[in-house]
C-alpha cells in the first residue's frame, strides 16, 4: 500500500515516486539475473577455468572432451609437480545449476609387470576393454584405460606413492585414467591417455621424438556367448578338464572374447548369470608385453629346448613361428576355492593351463610344451 506522503503528495509527485520504484525493481531484476548468470558461468561452464591441469600433462580441453557432460572441471587432489613427470591427480565435472550427471576421473602414472592386465584382480573383467592397435600398447574401456610409456622411461618414471617408486627390473611405467564416477567414451580416453604420455616422457627427457597417431578403438563384444562344447573362447580343441569342475556342480557356460588374434588377446568365462569373471585366458605377441621385461621377472623358468620359460601355472612365453607370444591363465580366487577337491587346486591349475596351451599354442605355430609339475 502506499505510505502516507505518497497520498499526501501532488499528483506530480506521486507518479514520480512510482517510477522510481519501478526503476529500482527493473534494475533489482537486472541485477539478479546477472547474478545468476555469472553463477551458471562460473558453476555450469569452463568460461575462465584453467586451461592447464595435473601439472601440465592434461589440457582443460582434453579435460572437458573427456569428461562430457554439463559442468565445470576442477581438479581435486594433486600430486606431483611441472617439473617431474610422475604424477596423479583427481579431475572432475560438475554441475549446481542444470543437475547434469557427475563425472570423476583419476590419472596418474603407474608402475606394474607387464602383463598386469592378465592378472591383476583391479583389472577383472579384461575382455570389456579393447586393446589399442597400431603401434600402441595400452587398453581402454569406459570406465579405465592405460598407455605403456617409452622404454627410456624405465628409470625416470615411477608411481607416487608418498614419494617417487620408480619400476624394477622386470615392471614396465604406465599412465592410466580411472573413472571414480560416470562413463566416458572409450575413443576420447584414448586420445587423453596417448597425448599424456608423450607429455610424461618428454617431462622425462625419455621421450622417442616419434609423432603417434591415435589408434582407432576396437569396440569389445556386446554381449556374452553360451561356451560351445569343445571350443572354449572359440580355440578349436580347447576344453576344460574335469579338474576345473565345481565341486558344487556350477559350471562356466558363458564367455567373452575381447582384442585381436594378433596383439592382444583375453576371453573370461563366467557362470551363468553371474557378472565377476571365475576364469580368464589371455595372449599377447606385444613385444612391450612378451618380451625381455618380462622375462627379466625372477619366477620364470626355462623350458627344455629353448622352447621359452614359464611361471608356475599362469604364464608363459613361447617362441612360436616368428615371434615369442605370451600365454595367461587368472583364476577367481572363490571359483579355486570351488573346485571339487581344494587340496587338488594345483593339480587344477596346471591341468587348465596344460589344456590352453596345447589348443592356443597349436593355433599359433608355437612348440608343443609341457608344464613342469611342482
């Protein structure tokens, strides 16, 4: 209502005072919606975010490209500095104003043997992921991947973990990416992860000057298949022994294969229904993986007749036709403990590793071999 010197007032006067009302509304409101812009600038959009992340090894670009959804990047915890090329660090997009999903994604440098992607429990479910082609060594998936870093970088490059580990004789520096939380597409990982290595390795001084082309992605299978009676993971001739069997009659009926039969290569197989891998196969004739850095690893042994070396009952390398191919076997800890006799789970483990290597081993040229007992 208005006050009493407004309805004491000349007319003149009390339209005056209106319209100064209505200006101070007008410019209120002008003021409020430019409030609200700058928040959904500085809340929902990168307009002025930083343009470098993780101690220079990501762009803000690569960032917002991987990360896509709508949002602001930030960068959470952060270890490492410009000046030395291990690192790890959190980045994530988020949004206050348009409620988009939330994307998280930690990446750093690593330090594993390496064929860690056939046997590192953090790395289950390997077949979902797709191997790079074309002069890369790395995997990716939505949810993860990784990149091999230059040999050179052997002792320049370590894990942060506190304070710099750098890798031993036999273990091989990665970067890698995890996604804490969301999904991301498989393609635009890939470019991050292969640009960020050469980042590191030139940060190393270890980088080889060589331009890498951004392998395409090999989409992995879509589904899982039913196990066709004498081709486990497609391999003509490949069963498994009755050793293998569950001791409560559960049994791997389905399977997926992922990669290619040249580079690298995994099939897990699981019971029905069931979503955590029991039993994976894998091979790889990745130089990076099948070579000397591995084989410089203390638990291998040689096989008779140069025919390669093996460790234990989970991996070999063989020289099959024209190049060394290495061999793997991951046994779900509860699927070992299921056997029917768990004082036998050895003699299983070597009997399924025997089978995989004579079907696989025939299908790639390699020597017939037996796995020494023990």
């Amino acid at each position: 209502m208005p006050d009493s010197e407004e309805l004491t007032s000349p007319p003149e006067a009390r339209i005056k005072v209106m319209k100064n009302k209505k200006a101070i509304a007008a410019v209120a409101s002008c003021t409020g919606l430019s409030v609200l812009a700058g928040l959904f600038l500085w809340w929902d959009t990168n307009v002025f975010a930083a343009t470098e992340l993780c101690a220079g090894k990501l762009t803000g670009e690569q960032a917002e490209s991987v990360l896509d959804t709508r949002g602001r990047i930030s960068e959470g915890s952060q270890e490492g500095s410009d000046d030395d090329a291990s690192f790890r660090c959190t980045v994530s997009r988020t949004s206050r104003i348009t409620g988009a999903k939330e994307l998280e994604m930690v990446v750093n440098t690593a330090v594993y043997t390496p064929d860690f992607p056939f046997h590192s429990p953090a790395w289950k479910n390997v077949s979902s992921m797709s191997f790079l082609p074309e002069g890369v060594t790395g995997a990716v998936s939505g949810t993860r991947g990784w990149v091999l870093l230059p040999e050179a970088c052997q002792d320049k490059v370590g894990v942060l973990v506190g304070k710099k580990i750098l890798p031993r004789s036999g273990e091989v520096p990665v970067v890698q990416a995890e996604l804490k939380r969301g999904t991301v597409d498989p393609q635009k990982l890939t470019s991050m992860l292969v640009d960020t290595a050469q980042k590191v390795a030139a940060a190393a001084g270890c980088s080889t000057n060589t331009p890498v082309q951004i392998p395409k992605v090999r989409q992995p299978p879509a589904s899982r298949q039913a196990i066709t009676d004498g081709s486990v993971c497609q391999i003509p001739g490949f069963r498994l022994p009755t050793s293998a069997t569950s001791k409560d009659a559960a049994q791997l009926e389905e399977q997926r294969a992922g990669g290619a039969r040249s580079g690298s290569w995994v099939c897990d197989l699981y019971e029905s229904g069931q979503t955590e891998a029991q039993l994976s196969f894998g091979f790889s004739d990745d130089p990076n993986i099948a070579g000397e850095r591995l084989r410089a690893n203390s638990y291998f042994r040689d096989l008779p007749d140069g025919t390669g070396v093996v460790d234990g009952r989970r991996g070999a390398i063989l020289k099959c036709a024209d190049k060394d191919i290495y061999f793997a076997v991951r046994w779900n800890r509860d699927y070992l403990d299921s056997v029917k006799d768990p004082y036998l789970s050895g003699q299983a483990r070597r009997e399924v590793f025997q089978a995989f290597l004579d079907a696989a081993g025939k299908q790639h040229g390699c020597p017939s071999v037996q796995i020494p007992a023990g």
